[in-house]
C-alpha cells in the first residue's frame, strides 16, 4: 500500500466508512457469472478471473458442506434477442450469451448440484428483476457471501443490491476477478468503504470455523 493509498484509507475511517457490518443469521453463497465466457480471456475474460475460478472451488465446498443456500448466476439472452436493452446496447456482445450457447455455461469446476439456484439475467445485478433476494430470505439467509466476476460489474452491482434488500454482504477478495486488476483492486477498496465487509476466503473460513 502506497502512502497515497494509506492517507485515502486514513481520509475514510475519520469519515466514518469502513464499519465492519458482521456476519449475521442464515449465510447463503452467490456466485456470480463464472461462466465459460467470462473465464476466456479471448471472450470476455482476462486478468485474475482463473485465479477467482480456482479458488472459488475450495468456497464453494466449504459452503456445501456447511449446508449453505447456494445461488449461481448467468447472463442469458434470448436466442432471438428480443430482450435487448441498455447493457446489451452497451456491450453488444452480450446478446451472444443465450441459453445453450457454451460460453453462457457455468464453468465445469463450479456446476450447480441439485438444490442450487441458478439465477438468469439480463443486467448486471444478480438481483435486479430476479427472484433471487426472496429466494435468500425464504431460506434465512441474512449474510450472503460473494465470489464472482467481474469485481467491477457484475459483482459489484449485485452486492450494492444485496446491501439495498438488506442483506449483509461479505465479499471474498480472492475469489472474485475482473479483466483489469486496477478496477478490481479500485471497486473491492470502495465496496469495503461503503457496501459490504471485504475479506480473504482464509480470513471467513477462520470465522466461521471458530
């Protein structure tokens, strides 16, 4: 950490950010758009995205076998397109994520297992026009856990949205990824600021173990 970084860090305490909101109640798992696509550089992938993908395997066996509400998210376009709209104005090439296309699959490693809810989606936000936030609260989910990609994106529009349906967010550092580290490092400092507690997966196995 630069001295720079430290004096922002330092501005932000004094302002009063950075609050740890805890892990409360029933803890669910999201994870978000590890799909084919995204873990190909040539597509939309890149960065430290594989890195996420490889350590996201060890999250989600510990949440599996903590009995943890699982929830797995895709982009899924219709084949005919006829549900274009303003991301997909944006980045075009998202159309192209439709139900059976490869690229729109979760990624083998991380295969949803029966019970698991995998959520579609047409945004960014894993919630924004989904059921997902009353399938957590169905379940008792209070705390939900956060792997994915892209830190920037997709990740970090559904934690703002978790944090809004009050849910307390925790997102794991090395287990989401973005194309670009800068934006990755950029959004996972402002979320921890404002959004949701931001840990390493050793620190959340230690608490939850403890």
């Amino acid at each position: 950490m630069t001295t720079e970084d430290m004096r922002d860090e330092a501005r932000y305490q004094k302002q009063g950010f950075g609050n740890e909101i805890g892990i409360v109640g029933g803890i669910g798992l999201l994870i978000i758009d590890f799909v084919n696509g995204f873990a190909d550089p040539e597509a939309f992938g890149g960065g430290n995205i594989p890195q996420a993908i490889e350590r996201t395997q060890d999250l989600l066996a510990f949440a599996r076998k903590k009995g943890w509400k699982v929830a797995h998210s895709r982009i899924v376009f219709a084949d005919d397109g006829a549900d274009a709209n303003i991301f997909s104005l944006k980045v075009p090439s998202m159309l192209g994520l439709t139900e059976n296309n490869p690229s729109s699959a979760i990624v083998p490693e991380l295969a949803s297992v029966a019970g698991e809810y995998v959520v579609r989606k047409t945004v960014p936000s894993a919630f924004a026009g989904t059921p997902l936030a009353a399938w957590f609260v169905s379940h008792g989910v209070q705390t939900v856990v956060v792997a994915g990609c892209v830190t920037s994106g997709c990740v970090r529009a559904s934690v703002l949205d978790a944090m809004q349906a009050g849910f307390r967010p925790v997102v794991i550092s090395d287990c989401v990824g973005d194309r670009a580290i800068g934006p990755h490092e950029a959004n996972l400092f402002d979320m921890a600021q404002k959004v949701a507690d931001v840990m390493p997966l050793d620190t959340l196995l230690s608490r939850i173990s403890n």
